[in-house]
C-alpha cells in the first residue's frame, strides 16, 4: 500500500466534477502550484448534475489513461463521491488506479461499516471528513477514534473537519469578520486536535469561504498551524500560495527541531530562551521535519543591526 505524508497534501483545492479543465489542473496545465486536488460528486453537485458529473469523470479518468497516467510531479488526485453506495461503484472502475483516495463525506460511527464494505480495494486511500453533529461530542469522537484505528486507520491520509457543515448543524454560517477560533469551531478544532490527534490521526483545517479579508485568512492560518493541523481546504486558487507558505517553517523551529533529534542532544537544555526536552518534544520536532521536507523554510528579512540565524550543527 502506498504512503502519503499528510504535510504532503498542502492547499487541498475543491473542483465540481462538472468542470471541463480539470485535467488541465491535473497536468499542471494550469495552477502549477497546487499540492493536491478533490474532484467532488458531493455538495459541489447539484443532483440533477449527477450523471453528467460521473461521465465527465470517467472521461477524466480515460484521458488520464490515455496519456499513461499521471506525472509524479503533478497534484495528488482524489474524489469525493457522494455517498457510500456511489463509492462502492467506483470502487469496482478499474480506472481508479489513476486516484490517490476518496474524500468521505459526512463519516460517523453509525455509516462507518458502510464506507468500510463499500471500499474494499485497498489502493484506495482515504480522508474522511468530520461534518455530522455528532463531532460535538467528544466521547463519540473517541469512539470513532478507536473505530479507525481497529480498521481503516492504515488507509487515512488525515481527517478533514468540515467547517461549514459543522456550523451548518447549528444553523450558523461564519460571519466575514472574524476567523472559525471566534465561533463554536472554536470549541470543536482544539477539541478534535486533541482527541483525534492523540490517537495518531493528522487534521486538515476547514475551508475559509470569504475572498475579500485575505488578513483574516493568515490570522486563521496561523491559528490551525499552532493547533497542530497539517493543511488547509482552498475555496479558490488564490488562496492556494498563501496557505502554502504558512505551511513552511521557521529557520528557528527547524535548527530546534535538529538539535533535539540530534543522537547527542542532552536529556534537556536551553535554545533561544526556552527550554528543550527531546524526549517531550519528539514527535513535535519530527513534525517539524516533515513540514520542512515538504513546504521548505520561511525566511525572515532582517534588519543590518540583527544577528544573522546560524543553521544548527545538527542539520550538517
């Protein structure tokens, strides 16, 4: 079974499986720099739209085949069918071999055998999205936890948290001036980051549907990244350079992080005014790493009065 990094998934852009240029997307004919893509049968479909979106899925698929797949440098593709009985219909195309997963809509404890005797073929991975009012409740999301883990959890990529339909089950929707922290959301991410997180599973962070407050969206940005969240759902490619480069590290978390995997680090020690405890921090140093390896280093400009940074002896 192939193995995706979840750091790996980046700005993860929606398109209707409506659209006629997505294999133009998938080419990198068009936004070179996404990281991965959804062609989604879902709420992006309209139901009468259903039968036209499959054909032009299966058109996009044959054309992917007739030009001897896609190219490694391309963006991850995956689809988001409608429910479990459509699943298990694509399931059987052999034409899937040319799709990284399925995105699974609105998964619960209730519809989970569904989705597991629905997608058997195990080239097939997944990422289920957190959508249903039962993600209120953080008892019945440990007990989804445990589920995953007892069956699908070597096929899930991450867990998407559904912002929108979230705040839907509430009969709200975000308001344009504040970031998803300042409504209930920020009851539920904190609380998925830890429950699901501590039970091994990589979040990606909602959509942010307003286009006109690109300051609200790095404020949000820099909220799911201190959250532990590993990428971010586009709404528009523009918004796709900027989640990206929010993703990269700092050069000061990389040379910590090097220095607390460092096979010599002392037990504990001081870096930067703080205090560094590898066998505490392991896991967020390698995370580190990982983001690093896949999103680069963001480099601050400094002023000539400044110190310049010295890359840690670890990384040599």
């Amino acid at each position: 079974m192939k193995k995706i990094s979840p750091y790996a998934l980046g700005a993860t852009l929606y398109m209707p499986a409506t659209r006629e240029d997505i294999l133009e997307v998938v080419f990198r004919k068009k936004l070179p720099q996404l990281r991965s893509m959804v062609v989604c049968l879902e709420d992006a479909v309209a139901e009468i739209d259903v039968d036209t979106a499959l054909r032009n899925l299966h058109r996009l698929l044959s054309a992917i085949e007739q030009q001897g797949g896609r190219s490694e440098d391309g963006p991850m593709l995956f689809v988001r069918p409608r429910d479990w009985q459509m699943a298990a219909v694509l399931n059987d195309w052999p034409l899937m071999a040319h799709v990284d997963g399925f995105v699974v809509p609105k998964l619960s404890l209730s519809n989970l055998r569904a989705w597991e005797l629905a997608v058997t073929n195990p080239h097939i991975l997944l990422m289920p999205t957190l959508e249903t009012r039962e993600v209120f409740n953080p008892q019945a999301m440990v007990e989804l936890g445990m589920a995953l883990n007892e069956t699908l959890a070597q096929r899930i990529i991450a867990l998407r948290i559904g912002g929108n339909d979230l705040l839907g089950c509430l009969g709200l929707r975000r308001n344009p001036d504040m970031t998803l922290y300042n409504t209930p959301m920020g009851y539920v991410i904190p609380m998925l980051a830890g429950v699901m997180g501590s039970q091994g599973f990589a979040l990606t962070a909602p959509v942010f549907e307003q286009l006109a407050t690109p300051h609200l969206l790095l404020e949000e940005l820099g909220l799911d990244i201190a959250h532990g969240l590993v990428g971010k759902t586009a709404i528009h490619p523009s918004q796709i350079n900027t989640i990206q480069d929010s993703l990269r590290v700092s050069v000061e978390d990389l040379n910590c992080a090097k220095l607390m995997l460092n096979e010599i680090a002392p037990a504990v020690f001081k870096h930067n005014d703080a205090m560094c405890e590898p066998a505490t921090h392991l896991k967020w140093a390698t995370n580190i790493l990982e983001r690093a390896k896949w999103h680069g280093v963001r480099h601050v400009e400094t002023s000539h009065t400044e110190q310049p940074i010295r890359l840690a002896e670890a990384g040599r």
